[in-house]
C-alpha cells in the first residue's frame, strides 16, 4: 500500500512539472491559451484597426490575425478608447495591444513584439491658410487637436506642449478632423494613412481640405507595433515576435500591407 501511494504520488508530481513547463512556454497562467482565448485590446483608427459591420479589421488587424494563425493561438479582439486599452495592456500580464507607437517613454512599460504597419506623423493644416511652423517649438502658439493618451499626444507633451493650454485633447480621432475643418483647432497631429481615411469617410478629397504643415520625424522613422506589458513573460513575447517573424519570411506581411497601402 505505501509503495502504490509512492508511485501515485511520484507520477502526480511528474505531472505538476509537465502541466508547470507548459504553462512557462505559454507564458505563465495568462498567456496565450492558458485561460482560453487571448485578450487582444485595439481602438478604432482607420485604417490601421476599425470596425465595420460588427467586426474589427483594418491592415494591423489582419497583421495580428496572421501572426496568431501561425502560432496557432486564439485570440479575442476588443476595441476600446485608447487611454483605457493602454492602461489594460500596460499593467495586465498577457494581454496583446496593437496598433502601438513606440517611444523611450514606452519603453518603460512594454515589451515590444515588433513592427506591423508603417506610418509617417504630420501637424495637418487648413489649405490656404498661412502657417509659420519651421519646429516644434514654433508650433507652441497654435491650438492642437490631439487623442487622449496616444502616441501624439504623449509626444507633444514630452515637448512641452500642455493639455488645455495648447493642446486639445478628444477622444475619438474623427472629432479632431471636424474640428480642424471648422476652425476650431488651428492643427491637428495624426498619421498620414489615418488622416487620409477620416477624411475620404466623411466624404472628402484629403488634398483639398489637409495641408502637411509639420513632418514629425520622431514619429514616422519606425511604424505601429504589436506589444505587451512589463508583467507579461518573456516566453510569451519572444514566442509571438517568432510568429511575427515567420509571417515576414513567407511572404504574409509584405502581402497584407501591399493590400491597405
């Protein structure tokens, strides 16, 4: 009898250690599969992540679909305002965040999975109207329309722009492109695809109704990324930036970003 209970007991540690060496390459008990579907958190910016007809696409939502296709995870894709998104990302362990400027401030607090999408950053304008922007530090005398909490906005900030003062922050992306036609905000920091897009979806030509006045190279050398927070396993990352880097080999990433561009 104490023999058979030594035996049961010795097979039930073997598998402790397997069930634990698995979840170690899962990345611990909130990495991906461990407690079902991944947590993936996103927001609406055309055309990079949006939803249309009830479901989140966009060229870096296709990108992340490859990339948890070749690894053979499930995922589950949320869209919510980005201050709360990079918040949940920021300090849950496990949970994916996209599309994701990167910046030495964010490097503090994330664990960066690698490049899904290009983007080049411009203070946008009204055409015909004069602007004496030649620097960032010119730009301090205008009123700029930033999204709470995203990557503009931290940067502007980081610059000595302040909230409320010269910077006027919104919560959805689109209501700075209305602003800025209406003369309500005399500039308005976003990407070039992003910006193009919300112009076309409200019916507009983005040649004749957005002047480039300022290229930010700060925030146009790199692209969006796919990350983690600091509390996420390292197993977890490097296992995904092995997915991101097969879809690049095979062809798929190349493919999908021809596809939006």
């Amino acid at each position: 009898m104490a023999l058979s209970l030594h035996l049961d007991l010795t097979g039930f540690r073997r598998r402790r250690i397997v069930c634990a060496m698995a979840l170690l390459w899962l990345g611990g008990p909130t990495g991906a599969m461990a407690d079902g579907p991944m947590r993936i958190l996103t927001e609406e910016f055309p055309p990079y992540n949006y939803t249309a007809q009830g479901k989140i696409t966009g060229m870096a939502t296709e990108v992340v679909e490859a990339v948890l296709k070749e690894l053979g995870v499930e995922g589950q894709i949320q869209s919510m305002p980005w201050a709360r998104a990079y918040e949940t990302a920021r300090n849950t362990p496990g949970v994916l965040i996209y599309s994701i400027g990167r910046t030495p401030e964010r490097d503090k607090y994330f664990k960066w999975v690698g490049v899904i999408a290009p983007t080049v950053y411009y203070l946008y304008g009204q055409p015909g109207r004069a602007y004496r922007v030649d620097s960032l530090e010119a730009a301090k005398t205008y009123q700029i329309g930033t999204v709470n909490e995203d990557v503009g906005e931290q940067f502007l900030v980081g610059q000595g722009f302040v909230k409320g003062h010269n910077l006027q922050s919104s919560v959805k992306y689109e209501h700075n492109y209305e602003k800025l036609k209406a003369g309500r905000i005399d500039l308005w920091i976003m990407s070039e695809l992003t910006a193009n897009h919300l112009a076309r979806q409200a019916g507009d030509d983005p040649a004749r109704t957005l002047a480039k006045v300022y290229r930010i190279p700060e925030l146009s050398s790199d692209g969006y990324y796919m990350a983690f927070g600091m509390h996420t396993p390292d197993a977890t990352v490097t296992r995904f930036r092995t997915g991101l880097e097969a879809i690049k080999r095979n062809g798929t990433l190349d493919r999908l970003q021809r596809k939006w561009l």
